[in-house]
C-alpha cells in the first residue's frame, strides 16, 4: 500500500477500533486491575513524533453531533460515541507497515452479560504477557481494561503501550496544549511529527502543530443554538519561512474564494474587523477561522492531509 494510503486510513481506524470495542463492552465484565503510573491518560498515550487526538464528546454534544455526521459516521456508531463516551485519547504512529494506534477511551460501559464476554468469544484469545489483554486471531485488534470504564485499545503494539500505562515513562503534553485541547470537543496535536509522505509535501516541513474546534452559532444564542459552521483555532509551526508562507496562503485564498458562497458567512467587513489567519515568520495562526459545513472537505484534503479519510470514508 502506498504511504500516501496508509496516512489516509488514520481517522477511519481510530474511530472504527472505538466503536467495535464499546460494542464489545456491552457484554464483557471487568476485574481488578494495577493502577497507571499516574492518573493523567494524557501523559501516558503522548509521543513524540506521533499525532495524537483528543475527543470530549460531552463538552459539547451538538457540536460533536454535527462534525461526526458530516463526516459520514454511521447513526449507530455516532449514538454510542455520543452516550457512553467522556473522553477519548489516541496517539497515532506512522511506520512503514502502516499507522500503528494507541486508543484510551473513558466512559460509560455495562459490566453485564459476563456470559457473553471477551473470553466466550471465539474470535479473541486471552495474552498473559506481561500484562493481560485480548487479541483478535484473524485481525490487528487488541483489547485491554485498564480500570472500571476505561479501555485501551491498539492494533498490534498493545505490549508496549501497557508497559508504558502501569511503568512509564511518562512524558508529559505540554501544560499549554493541555489547556487549549481542554477546551474543545476535538482537538489535534503532533510535536515533531513523522508524516508519510504526502500528496502536499508542506506537511512534511512541520515542526509541530495543534488544532482546535469550535461551534459557530449564531450571535447570542446559547450552547444549543442551531451550529452554523464551524471555527478553527490553530498554529502551525514550520521548519522555513518559505513552507510557513505557502501555508498561509493557502488559508488566505480559501477564505477570499469564501466570499458570498455556499452557506459561508465570511464578508470582506468581517475579514477588516478581525483577520482569521495570521503569518509570523515561521508560524501561522488561526484565531476563529471560520469554516462553513460544505468547506469541511476542503479543509481535511488541504490542511489536515493525514486526517481527510474521516471525510472520504467515514466509518
């Protein structure tokens, strides 16, 4: 599979490898398990080199809703997601064999219908190695509980990632963008990230970047206002001046091609009033950019490659 392939199945799995785990936990009981080595799931999935994402559905259920919908999620994983998830933390590795995940999922999960558990089922085998946990025979994907409502899930690196959740080490996301992914139902960040190579070879010449999203509803109306498009706070921090320019003007055009389309409410007062997309040297910053729901697409092929088959696909 060429690695442009591999990237674009990122998304599709992280959000597949969720939803057939919560479906499993319906029917599985839990025991008791070793503490992690400390209590922040943050810290323990983080790695350099690696994307990772985070998704708190239950910041703001609409919003979330909206974007799962539009990228083509079926009802039935959407509803799951939606009612049993708090909080979600995925790291995502780009090898040569393809992209290697790391999933911890909080949430809501029935220890019922033990009968019907992992270890009833002929399509998983128990490991005891160090660490118990389940594999499927005939796929990549293992299943791991780490405690009362909280799963780790992996396809095919989940020794590793269990030594490093109960004996480190532990590296730490950075306060600030801790702060700021808090903040959002979803949220992206990659510090020196490993891209494939892509078909817009500008990702390649990131340093890191981190990536908010947010409802654009409509002037003083509350959290549950109709969501008319969406907002994007972000920086990206590039290796030239040069890669940082091109991105920027590729942000610049995309907003000046919005005037007056589709469902879009960018106007050449409001571009006066407050500018979106900034330049600063290597940096670009994106302060409320704005995104109508028929530019999403545009955004994940354009600025977010490694992320588009959440459009593409769906899961």
């Amino acid at each position: 599979m060429p690695k442009t392939g591999r990237t674009v199945n990122a998304g599709r799995m992280i959000l597949g490898l969720l939803f057939s785990v919560l479906m499993l936990l319906s029917f599985t009981s839990c025991v008791s398990k070793p503490k992690p080595v400390v209590p922040d799931f943050q810290d323990l999935i983080f790695e350099e080199g690696a994307l990772f994402l985070q998704l708190k559905p239950q910041k703001d259920t609409e919003l979330t809703r909206k974007m799962l919908s539009i990228l083509n999620m079926r009802d039935e994983s959407l509803e799951t997601i939606l009612g049993r998830t708090d909080d979600l933390y995925a790291s995502c590795l780009f090898g040569e064999e393809g992209p290697e995940f790391t999933v911890i999922g909080l949430g809501r999960y029935p220890e019922t219908m033990a009968g019907l558990s992992l270890r009833r089922n002929r399509e998983w085998e128990k490991i005891k190695t160090p660490y118990q946990w389940w594999r499927q025979k005939n796929g990549k994907l293992e299943i791991a509980f780490v405690s009362n409502n909280v799963v780790c899930l992996s396809n095919g690196r989940m020794k590793v990632s269990l030594q490093r959740l109960y004996e480190g080490p532990v590296r730490p996301l950075p306060a600030e963008i801790k702060l700021l992914l808090n903040r959002s139902s979803l949220g992206l960040f990659a510090e020196a990230p490993d891209f494939p190579e892509q078909k817009m070879r500008l990702f390649n010449q990131l340093e890191s970047f981190w990536l908010t999203f947010k409802a654009d509803r409509s002037a003083d109306s509350g959290k549950e206002a109709e969501i008319n498009g969406f907002l994007v706070d972000a920086e990206y921090i590039c290796s030239t001046s040069g890669a940082a320019r091109s991105l920027f003007l590729l942000m610049r055009l995309n907003l000046l091609a919005s005037l007056g389309k589709g469902d879009s409410s960018i106007t050449i007062e409001s571009l006066k009033s407050k500018d979106p997309v900034r330049l600063q040297d290597k940096s670009i910053i994106l302060d409320d950019y704005p995104l109508s729901f028929d530019q999403i697409d545009w955004f994940y092929e354009t600025v977010a490659p490694f992320f588009s088959d959440l459009i593409q696909e769906g899961v």
